[in-house]
C-alpha cells in the first residue's frame, strides 16, 4: 500500500517534470512539422523568398546565414539581433555589418498575411539561413521548428561575438558554453568559404599585428601584398575566400593551409594543433565537409532556443517586441 503510494507520486512527478521540461533540454521541443498544421506553406514561403532576393542581390546569401549566427551566439537562436530599438544589439557598432534584415522583414509580412502569429523570427531565420546555403551551393538539412522569440536585446552584448581578433582558446571555449565543439568550430567558420570582410576585421595583420609594427607572420606575402591594395579604406571589403570566393566548397580549409586565410581568427584554426587537424580533414574530404556542415548548423540552430511555454513569443514584427 504505501509501496504503491511511493511509486504513484514519483511517476506523478516524472510526468510533471516532461510537461514542463524541467529535466528535457529545450531544443527536444522543436519539430520538423512543427507548422504542418497551423502553417504548412511557412517553409516553401520562406525559400521562395530567400531565392527572389538572392537572385537580385547574391551577397544577400552570406549576409543570412551570419546574422543566423550572431543571433545564435548571444542569447540563444531567438530572434533578437532583428530587434530594432534604441540600445539593442542590432544598433551596436560590432552589428554594423550585419546585414539582411529587410528579406527577412519581407518573409515575416507574407507569413503574417498568410498565417498570423503562427511562425517566430526565430524560425525564419534558421530556415533562411539553411536556404541561403543551399542556393550558395552548399548542403540541405531539415530543420526543426518552434523556437520563440526573445524580448531582450542588449547593445553591450553585441561584442560577445567573435569579431576575428580572439585566440583560439577563446573561441574554443565560446563555442563550447553554446555546446558546440572543436568539430563544429572548424566547420562553421567553413561559412567562409563565400562572403565578405571589410578590412577593419583584420587590418591589423596586414600593418602592426600584435602591436609589433611589422605584418603578421601567418600571412603569405603575396596575399599580403594583395590585402595592401585592396584595403585603401577601412570599409573596403575583401572576400573571405580569395581563391574562389562565391562557391561554397573546401577551397577556405586549403587557402588556411597555404597561409591565406583573411582573419586571423581563420588562420589560427590552421596554426594550433588543437584545431589543424580538423582543417586537415576537411580541406581533403569535400563531403566530410558539406555533411558536417549540416550537422552543425542544426546544432548551431538549437543553441539555447525558447520552446516552454511560458518563455519568449511569436512576434508580429520582427522589429518590435510585441505590445499586446
Ligand atoms: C569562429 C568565429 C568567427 C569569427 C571570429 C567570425 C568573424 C567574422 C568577421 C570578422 C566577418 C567579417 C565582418 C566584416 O568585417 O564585415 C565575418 C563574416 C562572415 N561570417 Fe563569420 N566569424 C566566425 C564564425 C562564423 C560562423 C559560425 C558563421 C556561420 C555559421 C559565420 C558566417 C559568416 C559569413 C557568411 C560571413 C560573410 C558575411 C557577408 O558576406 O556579408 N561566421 N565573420
Ligand atoms: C530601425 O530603426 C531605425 C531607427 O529608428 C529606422 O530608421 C529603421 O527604419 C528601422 N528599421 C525597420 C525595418 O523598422
Ligand atoms: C586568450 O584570450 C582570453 C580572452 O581574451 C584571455 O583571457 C587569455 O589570456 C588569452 N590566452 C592566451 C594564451 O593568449
Ligand atoms: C602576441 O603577443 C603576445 C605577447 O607579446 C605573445 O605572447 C603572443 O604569442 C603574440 N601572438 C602572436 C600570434 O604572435
């Protein structure tokens, strides 16, 4: 009798801690169909979308998917680098590269048109950021949906993000308090395979690196001949990749291997023996590369994510924290 009383309240417990996720890390909320009912066109809307503005503009495909990351790494994939008030982290100055947010504005007016209040910024950030790699020529992956919009966005946290100047002990361990490993740290910076930098990132390699008054060490000369020229303003851009700089492929892992990566933060992940190892295999293997990059961009997507109940919202604008 009181055996059974016993077993009764810890199952009523087990059953409590489920429904509100006590034990259950949050990224197991999310769903592959999670707006198969509510929203069954949101994916198709979304793609449809991204590949209109990427066909108009292409630099728009490597804009997506690294506001998809600086969302990620400060406060979890919830939306809140799109939010756009006085103080938030959109504003700050290490923001002032990102770029996209009007293609995602867009996607959320036609999904709020055709199903309001049903799919999070949040969401359609991932998703973009998965079909701007594909139209870039890099993998699919499915992703899962249900991530809820945050309502805090904080200027000061802004320069969390890797800016390229860290070492690699700092971004090993950046990567690691989001769950990320070594692994996925050489494979996301992969994302370099196409995009730009403007030369503020790493003009320090190329004029006084380390406050020694000569250029980095790390930097071909060649390469660094070429950066001098290109970099007459501080705002001039340079492809991240300077071999083959729209395609997405394992060209970024061999430029690090030949000393011409462009931030010193690429070409660190070659130069310790922590990470060159990964570099090795990736830069050999093309579809080790492309099938990990799926892996770890769903891992990217589910860093910290809002899926209770009583956490986040689905915004209406992805601009604004909802007023009702
Ligand atoms: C490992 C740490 C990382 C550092 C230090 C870093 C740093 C940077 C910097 C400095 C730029 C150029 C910004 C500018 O000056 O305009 C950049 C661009 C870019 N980053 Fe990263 N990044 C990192 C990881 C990632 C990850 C994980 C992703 C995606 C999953 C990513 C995707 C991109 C893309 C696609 C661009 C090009 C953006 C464009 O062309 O508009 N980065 N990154
Ligand atoms: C973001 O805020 C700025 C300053 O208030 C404003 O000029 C801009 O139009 C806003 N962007 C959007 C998409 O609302
Ligand atoms: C790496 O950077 C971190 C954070 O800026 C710093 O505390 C640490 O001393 C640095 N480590 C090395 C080996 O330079
Ligand atoms: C930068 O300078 C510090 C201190 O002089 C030194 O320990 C470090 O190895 C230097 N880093 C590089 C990459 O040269």
């Amino acid at each position: 009798m009181r055996l059974h009383y016993y077993l009764t309240l810890l199952l009523i417990l087990l059953e409590l801690s489920t429904i509100y996720g006590l034990a259950t890390p949050p990224e197991t909320f999310l769903a592959f169909g999670h707006y198969q009912s509510t929203c069954p066109d949101a994916e198709g809307i979304i793609s449809q979308k991204v590949a209109a503005w990427v066909k108009k503009d292409p630099t728009l495909a490597p804009a997506i998917i690294r506001l998809h990351f600086h969302d990620c790494a400060i406060r979890g994939c919830d939306g809140s680098i799109l939010l756009n008030h006085t103080g938030s982290e959109r504003r700050a100055s290490e923001s002032r590269t990102l770029r996209g947010f009007q293609l995602i504005d867009d996607i959320k007016g036609e999904l709020e048109r055709r199903c309001p209040r049903t799919v999070s910024c949040a969401d359609i950030l991932t998703a973009a950021a998965r079909d701007a790699t594909l139209l870039a020529g890099g993998p699919f992956w499915e992703v899962p949906f249900g991530r809820k919009d945050g309502k805090i966005s904080l200027a000061r946290e802004a320069n969390l993000v890797p800016q390229g100047h860290e070492n690699i002990t700092a971004l090993i361990s950046f990567f690691q308090e989001r769950g990320l490993d070594m692994l996925d740290l050489v494979t996301l910076s992969g994302s370099h395979t196409i995009g730009r930098s403007t030369c503020s990132s790493f003009m320090d390699r190329i004029c006084n690196f380390n406050g020694t008054g000569k250029p980095d060490p790390s930097l071909n000369v060649y390469f660094l001949k070429l950066l001098r020229k290109r970099c007459q303003r501080v705002l001039d851009l340079v492809h991240l990749d300077v071999i083959t700089p729209r395609t997405f492929d394992t060209t970024y892992y061999t430029n690090l291997m030949k000393k011409v990566g462009l931030l010193s933060t690429d070409q660190l992940l070659f130069s310790d023996p922590r990470t060159a190892p990964f570099v090795e295999a990736l830069a050999t293997q093309p579809f080790l590369f492309t099938s990990q990059f799926s892996v770890s961009m769903v891992k990217l997507g589910n860093v910290q994510v809002l899926t209770r109940p009583n956490e986040g919202e689905i915004r209406v604008n992805c601009n604004y924290v909802n007023t009702i």
